[in-house]
C-alpha cells in the first residue's frame, strides 16, 4: 500500500515492508480513507490531521476513492459556520497574502492552524503551515469544486482539504448501532 501520512510510515516498522511510494506504482485500482465531514452530495473536508495534500495525490492517482467514517462525519452541507474547517496548506512565504485573497474571492475566513502540544503552528509533512477556513455559508454541491478551484489558483497555495464528490465512488458509514450503511456517488456507478 501507500501511506500518505509520513508518521504513519516512520512508526510502523512492522508495516514499513508492505509500503511503497510513487516510484513503484503510477496509479493505485482502490485508495480508501477517512474524512473528517461529508455532504449529502459526498463532498468531503479532510485534513485534520494536516496531511491532505498526500492524500488528496494518492486519492487523485486511484481509480477508485472509498471512503469509511463513522455516522457523526454526515453532515447536509459543507461550511455552515465552521462545525468543520477547510485546511488549507501555505508556503509559509505566501501565508498573509493568501489569507486577504482567501477572504476577498471566497468570503471565508482564514487563521493559521496552531498546535496544541507545541508553541507556534502547525508544520506539515511538506515543510509548510496550514491555514483553517471558515466558510459562514453552506457551500452547495457545485459551489465544492469551484471554491476548491479558486483556493488552489492562489499563489502559494499547495492544496485544500475539500474533496469534491467528482472523486468519491462511495462512502461506508458505520452507524451507531452497529450496521454499516453504503452510499455509492450516483455520477459514478
């Protein structure tokens, strides 16, 4: 398999045998992953855990997306006054003027993502800060690829977190009674 995350690779030296990178493979038949919220039109925000930009690459490079989260990760709608944040990552070179663009062309609203166990922000794998957006509004379906468009435009700008539903081919949700709900991406069947 591919792992995204670097962590995850340097403290798995069990699993370090049966990982690989890019080198070895151009395209993957099936990447699974969680997200951290999805829409009812299967859109996701992913990156809470600040490696978004190498899953969204590995992502990208799958025929097939399939994502399992838990039932709490259904939402109607993406934004709505930030129950989930976009992450987006920065060269941290470009990070002021990417915050006044963020807000000019997509009314979100921008801060630099703080970690919790250290002083100062958040670093990612890529050497890089990650700025949380806030969007007040729901952002409808078609709105998730066109704002994902627009962010990544940006100069300085490595990549979002938003995952639009042009990706997804299906989500498992475990629901709290212990089933398993399937939604398939009805564009992708």
């Amino acid at each position: 398999g591919i792992n995204a995350e670097y962590g995850e690779l340097a403290s798995s030296p069990s699993t370090r045998p049966f990982l690989v990178d890019f080198s070895h493979y151009l395209e993957l038949d099936l990447c699974m992953d969680g997200a951290d919220l999805i829409d009812e039109s299967l859109n996701l925000i992913k990156g809470g855990g600040g490696c978004h930009v190498q899953e969204k690459i590995v992502a990208y490079n799958s025929k097939r997306l399939c994502i399992i989260a838990d039932s709490s990760k259904r939402a109607k709608n993406l934004g709505g006054g930030g129950r989930c944040k976009v992450p987006v990552e920065v060269i941290e070179y470009a990070v002021n003027p990417v915050m006044k663009h963020i807000e000019r062309l997509t009314k979100g609203k921008a801060e630099i993502r703080q970690a919790k166990n250290k002083a100062g922000p958040v670093i990612t794998d890529n050497g890089n800060l990650i700025l949380d957006v806030t969007f007040e509004q729901n952002l409808e379906n078609e709105e998730v690829e066109r704002i994902d468009q627009v962010l990544c435009a940006i100069p300085g700008v490595l990549g979002t977190g938003l995952f639009p539903s042009s990706m997804v081919d299906k989500v498992y949700y475990g629901e709290k009674n212990g089933s398993i709900s399937v939604i398939e991406n009805p564009s992708k069947k």
